[in-house]
C-alpha cells in the first residue's frame, strides 16, 4: 500500500514539472511571437516607399555584409507586399543595396534634381571600385562596389552625375577611370556665337548703339530660329570642355549691364551678360569654337545698323563683315512721314485701279524693311512731341499715317492693314472720316485715330475740297464732330491736302496741334505745325524709292 501512495506522489511531480515544463514553453512561444509582432510594428514605423537614412548608416550586399556608407542619403525601396518581422534588411529599388530599418525613416517623397535642359550628357562613364559622391562639399555616400555612371557635366576638380534622382559630385582622383559610352544621340554645339551690344539705349544716336526695340527683336528672331541664350560660366566650360551644350547655343554680352538690362533679360527670359575681366573680345565678326581662347574669344559687333538677316547669319556661325552706311550730314533732323489709303490683295481675287492703292504684299515687303532695318516708328504722341522739341527720337525714325478709313484699313472692309501692324510691331495712325464708319472697326493697340474731318470728304461747289469751301463755322462744326467720336485732337489731315487760311485758323482753335498735308519731303522742327509734309505712298512706288525716302 505504500509502495502504491509512493508511486502516485511521484506520477504527480512528473506531472506538475511536465505542467510546468508546458507553461513555461508556451511563455516562451508567446514571448517569441509578442517579440516578434512588435519588431514587426517598429519594421512599419520605419518603412515606406522613400526613406532618408541616419546622418551615418551601414550600406549592405544581399549577404548582409558592409559594403559602404550613407549620410542622411535618401532611397527609394522595393516595395513589399506583406511586412513581417523578416524584413528587417530593406532593399533600394535597382540596386543591390540593402538597409536597415532602424537606419531609416519615412520620408514623402524624394525631391529630384533637374538637370539643367541646356546640357547633353557626355558619351563617357565613369568607373571605380569604390565611389564617394558629394552632396554641397559632403560626404554622401560611400560604396565599396564596382560601379559605372554616365557624366553629365564636370569642373576642373569634380564630375557631376545623376544617380538615384539627385546630382552629386565626384572627385577626380587617380581611382576614378574614364571609359567611353554611348549614352545619348543628342547633337551638341561645336561653336557658339557670341553677340556684343556695346550698348542698349533707347536715346543714344551712335552706330555702337541699339535701341531696346531693336533688340527685343533681334531676342524674338534668335528665339523663331530655334536659338538659347547662355552665361558666361556656361560659355567658359563649353570652351574647357566640362560641359556639352545643346546645338544652337549664343551668348549675349554688353557693356552697358544696368537695371534697364536686367529688366529686359527678365521680360525676354533670356541671359545678356557683362563681359569678366579674363574675358577678351576680339571684335573679328565670326564665331566662336572650342579652340578659342578665354583671352581672344572670336565676338560679333551688332551695330545700329546690322540688318536682321545679317544677325541670323551671325548666329548660324557665318564670317559677316558689315560696312559702316555713310553718314549724310543733314541741315536739320527730319522724319519721314508716309502716307497710305487702300489696301487689297490681288493674290486673292481683289481688285483697286486706283493710284493709291497698294497691294498687301508691297506694303508687307515696306514694314518688314521698316522693321528689319532698325526703325522706330512712332507714336502720334511721340510725334508731335519731337516737332514741338519736347523730347528727342531715334535718328532712324518714321512716322506711319493712312488717309480715310476705306477699303483694308477696318476689320468691317478687309481688314488688311490692322494685321499687318500687329505682325511687326509697328505703330500707326488712321485720318478717318469719323462720319462715315463706325471707329470701332478699327481698334488696335498699333492704330491710332485722329481725324479727318466728320463729312468733309467731298469736293464743294468751289470745285475744291468742301473744308475750302465751307465757311470758318461751318469747318468748326464738322470738326467738333469728330472730335467728339475720336476723343482725340492731337492731329489733323486735311482731305485731298486742300488747305486754306480760315480751314487752318479753324483746326487751330479747335485745339489740334498739328495738321498734315503733301509735300514729299521730311517734315522738321521748322515745318510749319498746321501744313506737316508726308510722303504719298501710291501702288508704282519701288522699293529703291521707298528706301530713298527713309534714308
């Protein structure tokens, strides 16, 4: 019986120290799987697509052996699909690099670096087998592994590359190889035209000066040819070879850098720059290479008079010699001012028999020489300023006026000549007979209204025109009539130039300043106000004549 009570004491103590040995094992189970569910949390709290590393974290290989350094380096990871607490290595997307996770943290997304889209990537690598890359003079990461990249651009100390969304710096160094490859097809610039404005000046009157007009439109033609502007930086390391630029490159300098240029280098989005010290221009009229020196740079002189077509060639790369026109010392200053009535397009079907009428195709051919040769034409405000002797204007000035308001001038009749204007830039000003047509018809920025009597268009019972007809009440009645439509009295045209005594004592107490007429001549400073000479602008002129009367 004892041996029986001896043999149940001692089944329980196996059996309590199997119960025990139980609990113990299933504590052990669950502490592992509470270990385990929390790294997992703390393995989310770390990962997501982009992360930045600690300011000094291990790099590994897929062995999860140390292969390198990064310092707050930031890194795209492979995503995936289901965290557990196995994934305590995280992989960088594309690379054999592994991180981890208490190295990282989240970040939203990773920034990258524009590459500047003036550059074209060399056809050359570089390789080591081991690579330190440069983030604003600091160590970003250090790799200890074979690796290959493609030079976007250099200094004389560093190569620059684009690798994993950011640009850094490479120091050149004895370690670092150079190996050709093919990485683009982009054709790059193997000289590039470098254009000297001595100086932008809408007042200046010498052949080194141009005016702002001209040279905005000189920036708008380089620009419709497919052309860039560069720096000097840009220019100095496409001459030392550190960075490829894209075809169709120039450079812009002055010497007359002020907030005026600054203004125009931010409304044209262009670089125009001040030549360094170290930079010599050579005056020589043909463009620059690669074998050009820093001390001699190969520069074209735009002058007052460089024809348009001249400066296209410039930047094309052709050798342009400009001869200096010859000056034509004159008496007094003068400005041309045409004059013009009808426009039509026979190409189009449209017939005017009229000596007055020109065809669209000449006129054009007439503004583009207006505007290609370097001339300012005037405002009517500008205009009877100068006569008036309150300010000065371009000696290559020219003074548009059209007679009437018929056939091409208004978008009601053809609308030849409002397009026209707005094409080149150039201002104008409409003589229209107010009583006849709707002055709405003819809004434009480039056209300004004046008058040209209300109804006196006609030829009057004195067999001349009806303004010389009329009495002085009459002239001021018709007058004021116009005015009143215009909201303007600035100037006056007489019809068919007819003009006496009392029509002009009239147009003078009115209030108009000054009154146009014929006269093929310039009209100056000494031209009487109310008797303005104009140039007839008829349909057998020729472009020599044309030019004649500008020059």
């Amino acid at each position: 019986m004892k041996k029986i009570k001896n043999e149940i004491s001692k089944n329980k103590i196996l059996f309590i120290i199997a119960f025990l040995m139980l609990i113990l094992i299933l504590v052990f189970f669950l502490l592992i799987s509470y270990k385990r569910k929390e790294k997992t949390k703390d393995i989310k709290k770390h990962y997501n697509k982009y992360v930045i590393t600690n300011k000094k974290a291990n790099i590994y290989d897929k062995n999860k052996k140390v292969i390198g350094k990064s310092y707050n380096f930031q890194f795209e990871l492979n995503k995936i699909k289901k965290i557990t607490y196995k994934n305590e290595y995280l992989k960088v997307k594309n690379k054999n690099y592994y991180l981890y996770y208490k190295d990282v943290k989240k970040i939203n997304k990773i920034k990258k670096d524009k590459i500047n889209d003036k550059y074209v990537t060399f056809n050359k690598n570089i390789t080591s087998d081991k690579i330190t890359l440069y983030k604003d003079n600091k160590i970003a990461l250090k790799v200890k592994e074979k690796i290959n990249m493609p030079v976007e651009y250099m200094d004389d100390d560093n190569y620059y590359v684009y690798y994993l969304n950011k640009i850094y710096s490479v120091k050149k160094n004895k370690s670092i190889k150079e190996i050709e490859h093919k990485n683009t097809d982009i054709k790059t610039s193997n000289n590039i035209s470098v254009l000297l404005f001595n100086k932008i000046d809408e007042k200046s009157q010498d052949y080194n000066t141009i005016t702002k007009t001209f040279f905005k439109d000189i920036v708008n033609k380089i620009k419709e040819n497919g052309y860039y502007t560069i720096t000097n930086d840009e220019y100095i390391n496409f001459i030392k070879e550190n960075i490829n630029l894209k075809e169709k490159a120039v450079l812009l300098e002055t010497n007359n850098k002020n907030e005026d240029i600054d203004k125009l280098k931010e409304e044209l989005e262009i670089d125009i720059e001040t030549p360094t010290n170290d930079m010599k221009l050579n005056l020589d009229n043909k463009t620059s290479t690669r074998n050009t020196k820093i001390d001699s740079i190969d520069t074209y002189s735009i002058k007052s008079y460089s024809s348009i077509e001249n400066i296209i060639k410039m930047i094309n790369g052709e050798e342009i010699h400009e001869k200096e026109p010859v000056k034509v010392v004159k008496k007094e200053k003068g400005v041309p001012v045409l004059n013009y009535h009808f426009f039509y397009n026979p190409e189009g079907g449209e017939v005017c028999n009229e000596g007055i009428c020109l065809s669209t195709q000449k006129f054009e051919e007439e503004l583009a020489y207006i505007k290609e040769s370097g001339y300012k034409a005037l405002t009517m405000d500008e205009f009877v300023k100068w006569i008036y002797g309150e300010i000065e204007v371009p000696e290559k000035s020219v003074l548009i006026t059209i007679d009437d308001g018929a056939m091409g001038t208004g978008k009601h009749n053809g609308n030849k000549l409002i397009p026209l204007l707005e094409k080149y830039k150039l201002h104008a000003t409409l003589f229209l007979i107010a009583g006849w047509w709707d002055i709405e018809n003819y809004r434009s920025p480039y056209l300004e209204i004046e008058s040209h009597t209300y109804d006196m268009h006609n030829y009057g019972t004195c067999k001349k025109g009806q303004l010389i007809c009329a009495n002085y009440n009459e002239i001021k009645e018709d007058l004021q009539k116009s005015v009143d439509i215009i909201q303007d009295k600035k100037a006056f045209c007489y019809p068919f130039y007819h003009y006496d005594d009392e029509a002009i004592s009239a147009i003078k107490d009115i209030g108009f300043k000054v009154a146009f007429a014929g006269g093929n001549r310039d009209a100056t400073r000494s031209s009487n106000k109310y008797i303005i000479p104009r140039y007839p602008i008829h349909s057998d002129i020729t472009m020599e004549r044309f030019k004649a009367i500008l020059d």
